[in-house]
C-alpha cells in the first residue's frame, strides 16, 4: 500500500526518491528481522540489554543487509539532514550509506 501512494512498485520504488529523497531510508520488514535474527543466532543479546537499538545497528554488528543489499539507516540520515533532529546526539554510526542510497549509488 505505501508504494501505491508513492506511485511505484517494488521493483520501481528508487523512482520515488526524485520527488521524495528522504523515501530512500526506507526498509523492509525482512532488514528488521534478519537483524533480530542475527542477534538472536549470536547469542549476545545481553550486551544490547537496556539500550535502544536502530536496523542500522544491528546491520552493522551483524553483517545483515536490507532485501536489495542496501544497509538503510534512517536515523542516521535524519542526524545529517534534518535541521531539528532531536535524536540526533543519541545516534551513532554511519551516515554515509543513506546520503549515497538517497543519491541512487
């Protein structure tokens, strides 16, 4: 349904990201579970008890990528792009790969 509002598909969403730059943060529920399940199969989930943890986090710990290979990472691109992201100074790790999914690299 959210690519329908956009006006692409799964195969076609980058074509979104020229109206809407900032949809190129999006991921998919499998980025989401391939990080719960590599944290899960690792066996440290104590080290993460307490905290917050993004995708991006758990992509990068873990190695896992989103369906298309891509390591999304939403917060981080809001740290570098919005001009009031709060959550900014609570967020660590890359910002690069958002600029240069948003760019279509």
């Amino acid at each position: 349904m959210i690519l329908e509002n956009f006006g692409v598909t799964e195969a076609t969403w980058r074509d979104a990201c020229v109206a809407t730059p900032g949809f190129a943060i999006s991921e998919s529920p499998a980025y989401v579970a391939r990080g719960i399940a590599a944290l899960a199969a690792a066996g440290d989930a104590d080290h993460w008890a307490g905290t917050i943890v993004s995708s991006r986090q758990l992509a990068d710990t873990y190695g896992v990528t989103d369906t298309d290979g891509s390591k999304p990472d939403c917060w981080g691109y809001l740290a570098a792009y919005s001009t009031e992201a709060p959550a900014a100074q609570c967020v660590s790790g890359a910002v690069g790969a958002s600029a240069e999914r948003v760019a279509g690299r």
